[in-house]
C-alpha cells in the first residue's frame, strides 16, 4: 500500500504542476500496484476496501470526484502505510 501511496503522491504532484501526462502515468502505475495487489490471495480479507479504493480514486481522477476526495485526504489515508512501512523497516 506504501507504494501504491508513492505513486499517488507523484501522480498529485505532477497534477498541481500541470503536468497530465507525467500525472496519469503515476497514477496507471499506481493502478497496476493496486490490481496486484487486489489480484493477490492473501488479500482477501481486504478485497473490500482494495476494491473501493480503487473505485474512489479513479473517480477523483478521471470521473466528477463524485466522492469528494481532496489532495490532502489521499495524502493523509496513504501516509499511515508509509508510516507502517518504515516502521517494520526499522527507519
């Protein structure tokens, strides 16, 4: 999730910077992290939230951002995964 939250942050960077094209390749990978990772087994019991996550962030992307999401929810949801990461990491 840490690196799914990785390329989200680039893809919101080169947003704010009127960058498109580099923002919609962040965020295709940031995709293709998340399928991965919705494709993987030992995800099961998080399919849900994978799902809609992924739902939520196309739609804040590419569709009306029917969900209201903001620069700085996706930031602050993806931050405790960095943070959890590094921690298990000993930084």
């Amino acid at each position: 999730m840490a690196n799914i939250g990785s390329e989200v942050e680039r893809a919101i960077k080169w947003k704010n910077k009127n960058k498109q094209e580099r923002s919609q390749l962040a965020f295709f990978r940031s995709l293709e992290l998340m399928d991965f990772t919705i494709a993987d087994n030992n995800n099961m019991n998080r399919l849900g939230e994978l799902c809609r996550l992924r739902e939520v962030l196309v739609d804040y992307f590419f569709a009306d951002n029917q969900y209201k999401s903001t620069d700085i929810l996706w930031q602050k949801y993806f931050r405790a995964f960095t943070w959890q990461a590094n921690l298990l990491a000993g930084r």
